[in-house]
C-alpha cells in the first residue's frame, strides 16, 4: 500500500503553534480495514460492536424481510449530528493509522468510544470557529493542500490519484484540511494569543539557566485521564481510578501505546501518546520534575493538574548544551521568492522560478539574479541574503528545505505561504546567541511550556460547556 504522508504548516503567524498534523490515507475500500482485528483468523469475528453497513451494502443484500438500516445518529454535538458512518470512516483512519505504527490495537468498543470522543471534541472547535467568524477560504485551502502534494513530492493530480487508490476522496480529504486549519486558528486565537509571560519570569528561567549544569531533552509518552470542569467528588475519584489502572498496567508491563489508545483523553491519544522529544525546559514544571527522577522505560505515578490526571512514560533521554549558555546552530542563507497571486498562477511562479534556478545552475550570479528578479523587496536589495538566522526563524517549509541543503548548493524550487523560493545556504556556525535573543528564545520557551496544558484546559471547558447527547448505545 502506498504511504502518503502529509506534513503541512503555515504562515509566519502559525509558527508557533503549526498544524500538527499528519494525515495517512486509509486503505482502500474491501482491505478489510476495521473488519479484522490482529490476531484473529479471516472470518474471524471481531471483538465488541461490528462497524455500521458500509455504502451500498443494503442494495447488494438479498431483499429484506423489513427495515434496514442504512446509517444512524451516534451522537448529538449542540445542533449537529455524527452518523454511525462518519464514524466508521474514522475508525478505519486510525486502525490503518495505528497498525502503520505498529500500536496494538484496543478492543472494538474502546476504540470506538475513544474515536467518537475525538470526532465530538473536534465538531465543538469547528462549530466555535465558525460562529466566531474563522473561515477558510477554497484559495487558502488549494495553496495548501498543494503544498501537501509538494511536500509528498508529487503533483496535484498525482496526490489526488495516490489518495482516491487508498480509498480517500478528494473532496473529503480537502475538507478534513480545512477542519484542522481551523483548529489551529482558534487555538492560536483563544489560547496562544493569551498566554502572557513577564518580564520576571524571563529573569528567573535566564537564571536558572545559566546555573544548570546540563540541559536534558526527555522522549515522552503521555496518557491524560481529563477531569470535566464542575465535576463532582464522585466522578473526580472516578477518573483517580481510571488514571491509577493506567499507570498500574503501564508499570505492568502493557503496552503504553495500547493504553493510551484505550484510556486518554488528549488530543494524541489516538496516535499512542506519543509527545516526541521535548527540552526539559519546553515541559510544563510538573512533568519536569517528575521525569528528573525517571530512568528510561520507567513509568510515573499519577500526576494531577488543572487538566486531570496525567502518567508519563519516560522512553529516553539525552544530554544537550551545557552551562545554560542556549548555544543554537545558525545559518546564513540567501533565496529569490517568486509569489503567488490573483495576476500570477501557480504554474507561471513554477515556470519561472525554474529558470531562474537553472541560470544560477548554469553559472549566473545567485545576487544579480535575486537583485532583478526577488519579489521579496525587503532581501532583494541585499542580492536576497536573509542573514544569519536561527530555528524558528523562518516558516518551517523554508527551514526544513533550507536545513536539507549542503553549502552553496541551490534548491529545487521551495512552496511556502509566501509562494515559491529557491534557497542556497552560504555559511553555517554554533554561537552562543546575544542577551536579546536570549530573551527572545526564553520567552518562547516559556510560552511553549505553558501551551499544551493551557490548550487540554481550554478545550476541556469547550467541552463541558456543549450539548452532546450520546447514543452510541442504541443498538
């Protein structure tokens, strides 16, 4: 089966907080994807609840005796509905998702739960959005799920070819696009936006820094057992249970992935719980500090926090800079942006921003040829030298692209918000960076450390304060 990963990121105003997210087709119509479960023999019945009908299934059965159902509400979320086929559907997405990461699969009826539980979460943000007014334009939504194609290293039509073999329609794939552009709005709106850090504060992390003798980067693993916000004593000790049977499978022996899939409430729940690397000092100071205590494979007790009940799962760790001197690789990179507009399409930015390159490749001068040509006059002028730069700098389209490259080599034409680049690099170096940017990187760091919990809180109270009627049960 053809692996399509899609990695998509924003403007400059969505760095902080790019899209997460990564889209897997899911396998093609008969794979027999959410209808065979690991470990059972074809034909096999598949533990707890079997999926709804699949389309057409009624008009292929021998004619029925009575009714037959077609499709059903599982859930009601304020005014809208989620049917029991758009909910197969995203099981089938995350089963395919799951076994590509090898993740044991939970039994039917947990899987199920949890999917739905994601799909409502994700319905209240979309609602939000829309009636606070954050729209996503067909404009905004073709250049980037042309950049997902340029991304994957196909054309448009190729991407579409690839998605609709693995049983994804396109519009519907466009669509998902545009849900989770959305999310990453509002989150950006009503929780980045918000997150104030003092001057103060920046004094006491510089400090602390400076005092530490080695800066520790942590891979994690995380299950979040959510406590909703007017919960009483009872339910409050329910969810302590929930989150201490975790932790004690976890300690165990399960499989962590397996129990995240099955027990938490956080937004990567469904992808095992896996968090990646993190700085320790990019780590909320209550995962912080119970992890300096952890030894790689160890699993934690019960932590709480505002948002519920936390366990973590320490996969590894590993030493980085020394001293708190926030020592960061620099790079000193020059690039020509041919952008695109209302009078320029697409294929005529391609079109000339590949001759561009192929005079430079041919031997032209790389700042004569931006000098005459850059449509970004701020660099221009500078024969499009960008300085010396940073991570997080620049849009991630253009750093990955810009970090792949050996000294002096010329990209392949680059797709960022801002249109089409070609991107050499010219110097790099190690440089403990200036006092300003110290500040700079710290506030950042702190706002990074405070915005995961701060988004769990607030989709938590999104959450609460919504109508959802459950009837997944009515069989």
């Amino acid at each position: 089966m053809t692996r399509i990963l899609v990695a998509f990121a924003f403007a400059l105003a969505l760095a902080a907080a790019p899209v997460a997210a990564q889209f897997r087709a899911p396998a093609a119509p008969g794979s027999g994807v959410g209808s065979q479960w690991p470990g059972t023999a074809p034909g096999q019945p598949a533990p707890g609840p079997a999926p709804g009908p699949a389309p057409g299934a009624a008009s292929r059965a021998a004619p029925a005796r009575g009714p037959v159902l077609i499709d059903r509400i599982v859930a009601i979320v304020n005014k809208d509905v989620i049917t029991q086929r758009d909910l197969d559907e995203r099981i089938a997405l995350v089963i395919t998702q799951l076994r590509r990461q090898n993740t044991p699969l939970p039994p039917a009826e947990v899987l199920e739960r949890q999917v739905l539980e994601r799909m409502i979460t994700d319905r209240v943000q979309v609602q939000f959005a829309l009636e606070t007014g954050v729209r996503i334009d067909d404009l905004q939504l073709d250049r980037t799920v042309g950049m997902i194609a340029e991304q994957n290293r196909m054309s448009l039509a190729d991407f579409r070819r690839a998605l609709e073999r693995e049983g994804v329609p396109f519009d519907k794939f466009r669509e998902d696009i545009r849900r989770e552009i959305m999310i990453s709005r509002l989150k950006e709106r009503e929780v980045d936006s918000k997150i104030q850090i003092g001057e103060s504060e920046i004094d006491n992390f510089l400090q602390e820094a400076a005092a530490a003798p080695q800066k520790v980067e942590y891979n994690i693993a995380h299950i979040l057992v959510g406590v909703p916000e007017s919960a009483s004593p009872e339910q409050i000790e329910a969810r302590r249970k929930r989150a201490q049977e975790a932790a004690a499978r976890a300690q165990g022996g399960a499989d962590f992935a397996q129990l995240a899939v099955s027990y938490s409430d956080a937004a990567d729940a469904l992808a095992g719980g896996g968090m990646g690397w993190r700085a320790q000092d990019r780590l909320p100071e209550l995962f912080a500090s119970a992890l300096a205590g952890m030894k790689p494979g160890e699993v934690s007790g019960v932590l709480r926090s505002p948002a519920g009940f936390h366990v973590l799962k320490l996969v590894d760790r590993r030493g980085g800079a020394g001293g708190g001197t926030m020592v960061v690789e620099q790079t000193h990179p020059r690039h020509i942006l041919v952008r695109v507009n209302e009078v320029v399409s697409e294929a005529d930015a391609r079109r000339k921003i590949g001759l561009l390159r192929q005079r430079i490749v041919d031997g032209a001068n790389f700042a004569e040829i931006a000098r005459l040509n850059s449509d970004d006059t701020a660099s221009a002028s500078r024969g499009g030298d960008l300085g010396w730069v940073v991570p997080g700098d620049l849009v991630p389209q253009f750093e990955d692209a810009m970090n792949s490259l050996k000294l002096n080599e010329v990209s392949e034409p680059v797709r960022t918000p801002f249109g089409l680049h070609i991107i050499q690099v010219l110097e790099r170096r190690t440089a403990d960076v200036s006092g300003d940017r110290k500040r700079v990187e710290a506030r950042k760091l702190l706002r990074e450390r405070r915005a995961d919990e701060a988004y769990q809180e607030w989709v938590r109270q999104l959450r609460d304060r919504a109508y959802v009627e459950l009837r997944l049960d009515e069989r």
